[in-house]
C-alpha cells in the first residue's frame, strides 16, 4: 500500500499500521494483538505549537500530522498472564521511526510449540516451602512479564499483617515471592504492603 502525506482515511492508515505489525511478528502472532484507543497523531498547528489526537476518534487525519502512534495490546488467552503491549511508530512517510521490542512474546510461542511454564500449583509448593515468616493468608500463584529480569515470573504473596484502613478495606504487610515461570528457581523475597479497597 502506498500512502502519502496527505489527509488520509483513519482505514488506510490502520491498514498500513497492520501490515508492518504482521511484517514483524507474522499472521499467527499477529492475531493476538488489538488496537487500543490510546493510539494518537502529533501534529504542528499554524503557530508552530504541537498538539496531538486520538487516531480512532475521527475519520481522516489532518494534512499537518508529523507522525502516528499506536498502541497494541498483546494477550494470550490460553495463559493468564501472558500479555504484554507495543508501541508501533510511523513518521510521516508511513514508515517505523522507532525499533519495536517483542521480547514479552514467549518463546514457546513464537516456535509455535506447548507451553514449557511450570504449574502454577508447582510453584505453590516453592512458596510455601520457602516464605520467612507466618502469616495468614498465601495468595494464588500471578503469572506477569518482567521488564528488569527479561521473562515471565510468578508471583505469589504471604499476608502477614492486618488492619482497616480508613476507607473501610484492608492494609497490610506482606512476603512476596518471585519464581522464574521456566526454570522454578527462585529469584527474589522481599517485603511490601498491600491494600484493598472496598468499593
């Protein structure tokens, strides 16, 4: 598809921005990422001063745009916890302006073979076997990408502690356990707190 600079249709334009996703990850991966209403459009106004807009909002795009933004979002729906999100950039020729980092797609997934996590009730048994302290309440296993490690971990959380808080919820310290989602090893203990909020 060629685009130029132009006023554009919002459909061209998210058509290309699908092509190069496609491009980069391929058909099969690419059906598990959504367009998100945060993708925008920068633009210069008359007086210089730059404004942006959200590209879902309207129909076409304004002559001036300097360059698009979109935002997808990544899910796996088989296992909760594996999703992640990108920016996709073009400048104004339509082209990308900035590398794309896939790195929260497993590897499992990209060589299209089964899933190589370990059992949420496996890392269950690490937990429990490895929490410092006593406490009241051991929370089920949360898988989640990390950005600092590179991979997915578990986390699993050990209330300590209890009090209410003003706005009628609980407060509360607690031992939180990060196991790598492959290996089983554990990575990190720590302390935090955590509150819930009753609505």
């Amino acid at each position: 598809m060629t685009l130029v600079a132009s006023s554009q249709q919002t459909k061209q334009v998210i058509e290309r921005s699908d092509s190069i996703l496609k491009s980069l990850v391929g058909e099969r991966l690419s059906g598990y990422f959504s367009l998100s209403q945060g993708s925008y459009y920068t633009f210069n106004k008359r007086n210089g001063s730059i404004r942006t807009g959200g590209i879902l909002n309207r129909k076409k795009l304004p002559r001036a745009f300097t360059a698009l933004n979109f935002l997808y979002h990544f899910n796996y729906p088989a296992i909760k916890g594996v999703r992640g999100g990108i920016w996709l950039k073009l400048n104004k020729n339509f082209t990308l302006s900035e590398t794309v980092n896939f790195d929260f797609i497993p590897d499992f997934l990209i060589e299209d073979t089964a899933s190589n996590f370990i059992s949420a009730d496996s890392v269950l048994i690490v937990a429990k076997a490895s929490f410092k302290e006593k406490g009241f309440e051991i929370t089920t296993p949360e898988l989640s990408y990390h950005k600092q490690f590179k991979k997915y971990m578990y986390a699993v959380y050990n209330k300590l502690t209890k009090f209410f808080n003003t706005a009628g919820g609980d407060n509360g310290e607690m031992e939180i356990i990060e196991i790598d989602a492959i290996t089983g090893k554990i990575e990190r203990i720590y302390k935090g707190y955590y509150r819930l909020m009753i609505r």
